[in-house]
C-alpha cells in the first residue's frame, strides 16, 4: 500500500483555484524525497488560523490574496522584511511558534539577477500602486538602484507609497518622457492579467537598453511582453519572480534550495496554458 504521508504544509488564500504553487511545491516535494503533501486551504476568514495550523501541526504554509496582511496580527513574530512591507507570504511553524516571511523580494530580485547588463545607475519605473509594488520597491533599492519613478492610475495611492521611502518619485501616469529614459520598466499592475485589459504602453521610442520586467504571469506572453519583443528589449515575464519566490519559502521551510529544471518550467507552462 502507497505510504500516505505525514506531514503538511500548503496555501492559504482565496480563491485558489489558479494557484500553482503546489504543481511546484510538491515536485520538489518528490525531488527531494520528503514526507510532505502541499495542499490548497481556501478559507472564508483566518480569525481562528493561529489555533488550526498549531493543532493540525502544518508545518509551513504560503499566503495569498486577501490574507498577505491580515495573517500577520495572528503571527507569533514576524522577520525584517515583511515588518516593513506589513505582508507576509510564507508563515513556518518553528515547533508552535508561528514565524513570517516574505520571500516576494527575493523573488523579484531572482528575476533581475538574469538579466545580463542591467544598470543600476538609471532610474527605474514601477507601474502600479498595488499589493505588489512594495516588494518591488524594496528589491530594487536593496540593488542599490539610483532612483525609482512611480506611476499609478490613481495618483494618491502612488503618494501614499512613496512618502515612506527616500528617492521614490511620483510620476503622470504613462509619461512617454520618462518612461523613453529608464534603465527598466517594472510592471506590477494586473493590466496584461487574463481576465484584464494590457497595459497601453508603446515601447518604439524607449531607450534600446531599457529593460522590461512584467510581473504578470498568466498569461506568461502579456502584451507588454510581446511589445517587448517586437521592439528588441531584454525581458523577463512573471515566471522568474513566481519560480523565485518559491524556491525561498521552500529553503525557509526545510532548509534546501530546490532546482529549476526544463522539465518543471515545461509543467507550469502547461498549467498556465491549459487554463
Ligand atoms: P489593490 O490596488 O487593491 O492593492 P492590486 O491588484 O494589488 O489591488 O493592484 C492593482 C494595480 O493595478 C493598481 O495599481 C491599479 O491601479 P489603481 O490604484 O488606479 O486602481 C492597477 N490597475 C488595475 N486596473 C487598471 C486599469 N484599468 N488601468 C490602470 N491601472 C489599473
């Protein structure tokens, strides 16, 4: 008989039903032989989630949308980096001491270390004003990035961001000035996101070394990305930063960076296809 195994650890969000993350949680799972199942929790609230995970004695979990900042008053400490940007994505239970993490920066940062000659020394433009922008804020200044430049449709929610953080600025949304003489274009907004219009962003007259880093992953080809393309721009889509921020919630767990292989990117873009 097939050993069912002991132990769990999984996702907590909702809804849940797109989430990839345990096709790759438990390949590397399997990989590496341990005796762990990764499941999807879909839950309404999280009011009693402190108590459950310490009962049913689940080892880690990730977190998603809506719970990435609420979780963290049920958490029993949480580390630097999502203190910081109030949100935490990957929760270890430390033998019943609940810890949080957010291994998003280090995710997005994964994505930038692939490309081949970014430079540091050009001001970037972060799209969007959302739950994402901040991880990426952080991951660009730990680079030691010169300057950021904030775009957002809605203007006071880009404000509000950067008045917490030196050398962030607030820019018009889609300012062809600008956006031409930057170093790279993050996209963080869900423009380009199955289900959304793309983001209406020509990139014909942008700098030829302007680098172009869509956070969207489904789909993996945004529009942005097929512009990018079109017109010769080093990218990188969503994937990086997805596959990224996994691997991390993976070595905070069980204190192993699992790999990357051809095999497991050719699953996910099937999963992403297949939708
Ligand atoms: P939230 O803003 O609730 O945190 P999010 O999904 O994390 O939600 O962020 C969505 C981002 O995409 C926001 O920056 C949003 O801009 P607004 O702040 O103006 O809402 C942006 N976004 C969504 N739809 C958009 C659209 N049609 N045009 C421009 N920006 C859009």
């Amino acid at each position: 008989m097939k050993r069912q195994p002991d132990n769990i650890i999984g996702i907590l969000g909702n809804p849940l039903k797109q989430s990839m993350s345990p096709i790759l949680h438990n390949y590397w799972i399997k990989q590496n032989r341990l005796n762990y199942y990764y499941c999807k929790f879909q839950i309404e609230n999280i009011k009693d989630i402190n108590k459950a995970i310490k009962k049913l004695n689940i080892k880690g979990l990730n977190v998603t949308i809506p719970f990435k900042k609420q979780i963290i008053k049920y958490l029993d400490k949480v580390d630097k980096t999502s203190s910081l940007l109030q949100a935490v994505n990957t929760i270890k239970n430390n033998n019943g001491l609940l810890e949080g993490y957010n291994t998003d920066v280090k995710g997005f940062q994964q994505g930038l270390d692939e490309f081949k000659s970014l430079s540091m020394s050009k001001p970037a433009i972060i799209l969007g004003a959302g739950g994402a922008c901040e991880a990426v804020i952080h991951g660009l200044k730990e680079k030691g990035i010169k300057e950021i430049y904030l775009m957002n449709r809605t203007k006071r929610k880009a404000e509000a961001i950067a008045e917490k953080y030196a050398k962030v600025l607030v820019k018009g949304w889609m300012d062809k000035d600008i956006i031409n003489n930057v170093g790279l274009i993050v996209n963080t907004t869900s423009l380009g996101m199955i289900g959304y219009p793309s983001l209406p962003l020509s990139l014909r007259q942008v700098d030829r070394d302007t680098k172009i880093y869509d956070i969207v992953y489904n789909p993996l080809e945004t529009q942005l990305i097929k512009e990018a393309k079109k017109n010769k721009l080093d990218y990188k889509t969503g994937l990086s930063m997805f596959l990224g921020q996994a691997q991390e919630s993976f070595k905070i767990w069980f204190k192993i960076k699992p790999t990357i292989n051809n095999y497991l990117i050719y699953k996910i873009k099937n999963n992403i296809v297949s939708r």
